[in-house]
C-alpha cells in the first residue's frame, strides 16, 4: 500500500487506461494503510468495498 493518496491513485490508474474497465486489488495491512484508503473514498464519495467470494471480477473485464 502506498503511503500518499497521490501515489496510490497513481497506481491503481494503471488499472483502467484508454477506455478500459481495470481491477485493483489493495490489501490493507495497518493503520496508516486504512487511513490513505479513508482519504481516497473521502476525497472522490466513493465507498471500496471488501473482495469477497462473492463479488463477480468478470465485471471488470471486457
């Protein structure tokens, strides 16, 4: 996990380029790491949900 929202953002946005769906899979290991993670979903209103079994990943592919 990164240690700045900048450079986590820089980082998943590899994910998804030129149009494309992308997946990110962060693993939050610490405190430090959840709080960048709280700023990220703070900063944009979006809430990152856990990976489970249950989330289909083939919606993210094309």
């Amino acid at each position: 996990m990164s240690d700045s929202v900048d450079t986590y953002l820089h980082r998943v946005g590899r994910a998804g380029r030129f149009g494309t769906k992308g997946l990110a899979i962060t693993f939050v290991s610490s405190a430090s790491d959840s709080d960048v993670l709280n700023q990220v979903q703070e900063g944009f209103e979006v809430d990152i949900k856990e990976l489970t079994e249950q989330n289909d990943i083939s919606t993210y592919r094309e």
